[in-house]
C-alpha cells in the first residue's frame, strides 16, 4: 500500500520489498504498489504509474506463488471504509483463486484494527501486526505452514 496514511511505513516498505527481492528464501519475488486497496490494476514503481492489470499478474505468478501483502488497510487513521473492504475482498477472492498462500502484514498494532476496515478486511485472511512475532507468522504462512500464536 502505498501513500496516504501509509507514508510514515514507506521505509519500512521498502525494506521488506528489499529483503524478498535480494535475500528472501521464497524465491523470486514480483514487488508490486497499490493506494488503499487494489481495483483492476497493481503498479510496478512507488509512484503508481506503471500500471499492470491484475489479471496479467495474477497469470503470471507461478502455482507455487505466495503473496504478502503490507497495508494498513485503514487502521492508521481508524477508518472503515464499505468500499475498501469492498474492493479488499474481490481482489483476495480474485488471488485466492490461484494462489494458495497469502498473508497480511499490518504496521499498526492489532489494538488499531477494531472497528476499522482492517478488522473486516482480517477476517477475509491472516492478517499479522508487524512485529517479530507477526513477521514470522506471516512468513510461516507464505511457506504453508501453520503460524506461531498471535501476539
């Protein structure tokens, strides 16, 4: 997710997309951008330009693919939001199709998401906070294995 109440997470995004791009053991990874929540297309760069449609991506990705997903999904400014938990769901529908590992990395604390779009949007799939423990969730969760405890 990319912008708005994202921006303060922007370092910390680009560190994860690092991290999976050049030292991650889950193989190659496919770095792509969004703004709230994906509708047809995901970007290629930061700046949300180069568009891709999400169909094309979603062809793309080999069975084996797993996807990890690092949004706020509208807890940073305590938000809920019917059409982003809207746009949320048929986008995941639309990936769970084809790909059968996805988890959600939230910046902000599991506290935040009550009573926000990101408290819909984690019971449509594994959503972890991001801490060391969540990170390692989400990560069990990209390799098919069951995670740890939640925080």
């Amino acid at each position: 997710d990319q912008d708005g109440s994202m921006v303060p997470f922007h370092a910390l995004g680009r560190r994860l997309a690092d991290t999976a791009a050049r030292g991650g053991r889950l193989g190659r990874a496919g770095i792509f951008f969004f703004h709230n929540s994906p509708a047809e297309h995901l970007y290629h760069d930061p700046a949300l330009v180069e568009a891709v449609p999400i169909e094309q991506v979603v062809r793309a990705a080999s069975q084996q693919a797993a996807v990890l997903i690092f949004s706020d999904a509208g807890a940073a400014r305590g938000g809920h939001s019917p059409e982003r938990v809207a746009l949320t769901r048929a986008f995941l529908r639309r990936l769970g199709r084809d790909i059968r590992h996805l988890a959600w990395l939230n910046p902000m604390p599991r506290a935040r998401w009550q009573g926000t779009s990101a408290g819909e949007v984690a019971r449509m799939i594994q959503m972890f906070p991001m801490t060391r423990r969540g990170l390692s969730g989400a990560i069990d969760v990209l390799r098919g294995r069951r995670p740890h405890a939640a925080e």
